[in-house]
C-alpha cells in the first residue's frame, strides 16, 4: 500500500477546498463569479502539478469513479482515494469555519440548488450531471497519450474555470462530491437534506464521461 498517494489526495483536495469555497466565503463580495471559479480552477492547477506525479491529483470522487469505471485504477485505490479525499475536504471546511470568523452561521461555501433564482431540484441534478461528464471527460483527454500531457494541468484547471462560470449561479457548482461534503458537514441544514444531488450527480457524470472516453480512445 503506498499511503503517499493517499495523503496527497487528502492535502490536494484540501487545499481545494480551502482556497475554493474560501474564495466565496471571505472573498466574494470582491471577486465575483468569476474570481470564485478561476480559484477553484486555479487550486487544481497549482496541485496537479505539485502532487500529480504523486497520486495523479485527482482530488474529486467523480473523476477517481470515473479512473475505476475506465479500469485505469483498481477498485481498493479507487476507495482509499475517496475516503482520503473527503477527509481532506472536511479538514479544509474546518479550516475555513475557523479562518472565516463566521463559525456561528456555518458559512463553508455549501452547495444548494439555487430555488430563489427559479432553479428546481431536478435542474440541478441535470446541471450536475452535465457540467461534470465535461469536466472529468477533459481529464480523461487531457491526461491520455492522445494528449498534449505536458498542459494536462492547465487544461483541467481551465475546464473547471469553464464550468464554474455557467454553474454557480445554479447549484454554486460541485462536480465534486467531496468538495460538497466537507462544507455541508459544517452548514448543517438544507445543505446537508441536498447533499445527495452532489454526490450521486456527479459520480454519474463521472461515470459517464468514462464511458464515452473508452469509446474514443479504442
């Protein structure tokens, strides 16, 4: 068992976490939308090329499903990894909960289907779904011998800015169970009674893209 990769999956999803929902915690009033999305995008730049060559740095469950479901990894990694990623989301939640100084409202960037912008549950299951199958089939592209592997890094980061621009609005954008897990944990409420969109959405997605990626590079 090589636990290197596993606590590299813990310290990158973390790392996620923190800068990610923190970027929308403390900094939202000041970077918008768009400031929001290109820090979580710019989190997963700055680890896939920091614990890449460690773990793959794929700190999201939707794209290590999606790794499993390609039998590009075997399914007691594919646990380990996450197990350790939740962890490390939950270990970034607790650290913006206290870094934030808005323990007492659970503010940690949760995700919700946004149902005061006219938004339903169902549309953000789809939402989910959808913006996840893009972002995790950029990963399978990205990081393939048909790829260009040497911008492997840049080119998920990016994706993730992409799908952060068009879903915030709606669901506040998972497209990652842990990272939804971790936040929810802390705020408690509606949050966690809609926790199950962003587990199960995003491991479909997930599920999805691997399928069709195997249909590509066969």
């Amino acid at each position: 068992m090589n636990i290197r990769k596993y606590f590299a999956e813990m310290l990158g999803t973390m790392v996620l976490v923190l800068m990610g929902c923190g970027s929308a915690v403390i900094a939202g009033d000041y970077v918008g939308f768009l400031g929001i999305s290109f820090a979580f995008g710019l989190s997963v730049v700055a680890m896939a090329y920091t614990i890449g060559g460690v773990s793959g740095c794929h700190i999201n469950p939707a794209i290590t499903f999606g790794m499993w479901v390609a039998r590009k990894i075997s399914g007691k990694d594919a646990g380990m990894y996450m197990l350790f990623q939740v962890l490390g989301a939950i270990i970034g939640s607790a650290l913006l909960w206290l870094i934030s100084g808005k323990c007492g409202d659970g503010n940690t960037g949760a995700n919700l289907v946004n149902v005061g912008n006219g938004y339903s549950v169902l549309q953000g299951v789809i939402a989910e779904v959808v913006f996840t199958f893009i972002f995790v089939f950029v990963v399978f592209g990205a990081t393939s011998k048909l790829g260009h592997t040497k911008f492997a890094g840049l080119a998920i980061g990016l994706a993730l800015v992409l799908v952060h621009i068009v879903c915030i609005p709606i669901t506040g954008t998972s497209v990652n169970p842990a990272r939804s897990i971790g936040p929810a944990i802390f705020a408690g409420g509606e949050a966690l009674n809609q926790l199950w969109i962003f587990i199960i959405a995003p491991l479909v997605g997930g599920g999805m893209a691997a399928l069709k990626w195997n249909f590509f590079e066969k």
